[in-house]
C-alpha cells in the first residue's frame, strides 16, 4: 500500500489541546494561567514498543501528521520523539525551560513555556534555499584498497579508502609524540573555578598565588585561586551544528583528545594507522534522522559516509592539533585564521596547531594590561565538506560545522572580561625560563595577580 505524504499540522493549537485532554498520562499544565506544562520524557527504546510507549504524545504527534501509520508502519518510539522534538526546537511558541533528562531521573520529563509569538517555524514547511550540488561537495576520491579490518564482535568487513602505510608520517605508526606523564592537576568541572579556602599542603601554589599564610585565627582572604588545580586545562566543549541547528554537543575530557568520526569502525592496536591511537576518546557525529528537509538530510549522509576515518583532535602540552584522516575535505578557522580571508583547507594526515594554550593567555594578559582592544580569540570551527571561510555563506548555512571549545580559555576570558583595577608597578611578567612548561606556570601566575588586584588584595 502506498505511504500517505506527511501532513502539515500547527503545532501549538494542537498541542496545547493535547495538554487540555488529559488523555496522556504527566502531560499537564503547571501554572494556572496555562503557559508552563510538562511532557514526560523517558528513554525511547527503537523498536520494541512498551505498554508506555503505546500511549503517548509522540505516537500521537506521528499518527497525527502522518509520519507513523498504524498497522502498515513498524513502530519507532525513538523517530517519534525525535520528531516531536525537532518540532518544538523549531518552533517559535515554545521555548524549552527545564530539561530533566540531563540527570536522568527515574521519570524525566521536560517544561516548556508557551510563547506569545508570531507562528513562524512550527510547521513542517521545508527550507528551500538552494542546497550545494552534490558534485560540490568537498570530497576526495582515491583508489579504493582493498584491506580487511577486523571488528570487536568478530565480523570482517573492507572499508573504502585507505591511507598511506606509513598513516600520518609520523614513523613507527605513532600519531604523535609519547604521551606527557606529568600533566597539570585538573578537575574535570568548569565549575570548580570558585574562592576556595588555602588548603595547608598546597604551600607551593599559595606562594604562586602571592597569598601570605594566614596566622591562625586571622580571617582568610574572600579570594583565593588556585588557577592550575582548578581549571580543567585539557578540557573541550563541542558543538555539533547542522545548517545552524544544534544537533548534539558534549563535552569531552579525556586528556589526549578525541576523534569525531561517523561509521562503526572502531579503532584497534592494529589500526592506528587508519583510525588513530585507542587511547582517544571516539566521539559519534549524529545521524540525520532529526533533519526534516529532505535535500539537507541526503546531502548530509552523503558526507557523513566518507567519515568513517574522521578527524582527530589532539592535545599535547595543553596545545591542540587537528590531524584529517576522512575522505571528507574538511576547512577550519580559529585564532590566527580570519574568518575574513580565503577557505582554509586541511590537508590528509598533516598535522596542523589550531590553538595554543601559550599564545591565548599572553594575549589575555596584554588584553587585561590596556594593550589590545579584545580578549583572543579561542573559539574552533571545523566545517565538513564545503569550503570554509565563505564570503558567500555563513556558517549557519552549512551542511556540517563542529564549533569546539577550550574549556579554559572560556573559563579565564570570563573571569577577566571585566574592568581591572590595578598599578602596573605592582604587576610584573617574570620569565626566567623559556621551558615551555615554566612559561605556561609564569603566565597563570601572572593571571592570578591580575584576578587578586581585581579583588583589592594587593599584589
């Protein structure tokens, strides 16, 4: 039988007459002047339909639209949640106000806000701006080598294209240099960049902080930093953006880095070569099954199939490198790159520096002293596919674009974004060592000597 075409439905009179039912159990006004309710948000499992899943707004918003057709279709609780949700993001009446799957509780749910707006966005009318033709899309094409990878559960399978024996030149099938055994002390919460109290087994790091030891009984200094031990230097914050749209975002910790890729190829001893050290953290691009515009959707799965190798971003001495390995062309732009100037291109298996921990905090230090009108820059855009920087289009209109974050250059542009007080007689940068560990310790010392002046303790 044929598929009936998916019906557009306004969203928000039939929502909020979904809510007025009280057909669905725990979806329910919470304010009496009806602009707060709850949509319970449990785990969708693909598939295999519960006695839960057979009664709620999801399975509802999919009969009703005519993306799920009882008795012809075989059920998907996770595609209906998925498109309810991407109906509410686009929306313009709702606005998401808590979202309890974050701590996932035993019975998560989600409160959103009616919004008085112009209805705009929520129905399911496609963008049809011009797409990129499929041929343009930056995509290298090479020999395919025949080479048999073998799989954690045991099934053998031949990928596309491989790379050169030798992976990324870097000899002995290394990626990069042997792994730094003493790293900075770091948490992994940006949150615990707040006063703490002096911690008598830390006499080095007060003395950093050019804080005196309190006599006993005297009152402690309100503020007090401990900028190595708080800030989480290896830290990164990704964002994952398709045309604009946030489709997923994490944060990865691990302090050798990560690879993004897409596939189900997982890296082994074997084949760093191909997919990079093991020691990585493997971060899944998303699919594209939230994308409504069926253009967008199939240009995008075009690209994602040749990122099965993926990108890897690295972290050596709190500096990070981005090495290409997919078949996918892949543009960035970041500090030193002008988002101005021509597309900046990523050769395959070249390793390239897009940040240096260094180089930020001794602009933040001049920016601080008066002697450059902004912060640096520290914000990362790896752009898949399609020419970047683009005097033609921004990036919101991008198949694919991952902004990435350095977790502690945000931290400290944040804590330094406002107007210090302070002599520069009081304030020196010492440099005694041009180590680069040692600089990297002189210029959070000196950070700290700005942020405790800000705060009227002397220098």
């Amino acid at each position: 039988m044929m598929s009936v075409q998916p019906r557009r439905i306004r969203l928000k009179p039939w929502l909020l007459a979904q809510v007025n039912s009280g057909r669905y159990p725990g979806l329910q006004w919470l304010s009496p002047d009806h602009r707060l309710f709850q949509i319970p948000w449990r785990h969708a499992t693909r598939h295999l339909l519960t006695t839960e899943e057979e009664n709620t707004i999801f399975k509802a918003w999919a009969l009703e639209t005519g993306k799920y057709q009882e008795g012809l279709d075989e059920p998907d609780p996770a595609k209906w949640k998925a498109n309810l949700r991407c109906a509410l993001n686009k929306s313009r009446e709702f606005k998401l106000k808590y979202d309890g799957t974050k701590e996932t509780p035993v019975q998560p749910y989600k409160i959103y806000e009616v919004c008085d707006q112009p209805c705009n966005g929520d129905t399911f009318d496609e963008d049809e701006e011009e797409m990129p033709n499929i041929f343009g899309l930056s995509i290298e094409f090479s020999a395919h080598v025949p080479l048999v990878v073998k799989l954690e559960h045991g099934v053998f399978v031949q990928p596309g294209p491989a790379g050169p024996s030798n992976g990324l030149g870097m000899g002995g099938g290394s990626m990069h240099p042997p792994v730094v055994t003493e790293m900075p002390p770091m948490v992994p919460s940006a949150a615990s960049v707040a006063p703490v109290a002096p911690n008598p087994g830390a006499a080095p790091m007060e003395a950093m902080s050019g804080v005196q030891n309190q006599e006993e009984g005297q009152a402690v200094p309100p503020y007090k930093y401990d900028l190595l031990n708080s800030l989480p230097l290896t830290d990164l914050d990704m964002r994952f953006q398709y045309r604009g749209r946030t489709m997923g975002s994490l944060t990865v910790s691990n302090p050798q880095g990560c690879r993004l890729y897409y596939g189900h190829l997982e890296p082994t001893p074997e084949q760093v070569d191909l997919f990079g050290p093991v020691t990585l953290n493997q971060v899944l691009f998303p699919g594209s099954a939230d994308i409504q515009n069926e253009k967008q959707r199939f240009y995008t799965e075009h690209l994602l199939d040749v990122m099965d190798r993926g990108l890897i971003l690295e972290i050596w001495e709190q500096d990070i490198y981005a090495i290409r390995l997919c078949q996918c062309k892949v543009y960035w732009s970041g500090p030193g790159v002008d988002e101005q100037g021509p597309p900046n291109p990523m050769e395959r298996e070249r390793k390239y520096k897009v940040f240096s921990l260094n180089n930020f905090l001794h602009g933040l230090i001049l920016f601080q002293k008066g002697e450059t009108p902004t912060p640096p820059p520290f914000e990362l855009y790896f752009c898949f596919g399609e020419d970047w920087p683009d005097q033609q289009k921004p990036k919101e209109k991008k198949l694919i674009v991952v902004q990435v974050v350095p977790v502690v250059a945000r931290i400290l542009t944040e804590m330094f974004s406002g107007e210090l007080s302070w002599s520069t007689d009081s304030i020196r940068l010492q440099i005694s060592n041009p180590d680069l560990k040692d600089q990297t310790v002189e210029q959070f010392k000196e950070l700290q000597r700005l942020l405790q002046s800000q705060h009227g303790l002397g220098p």
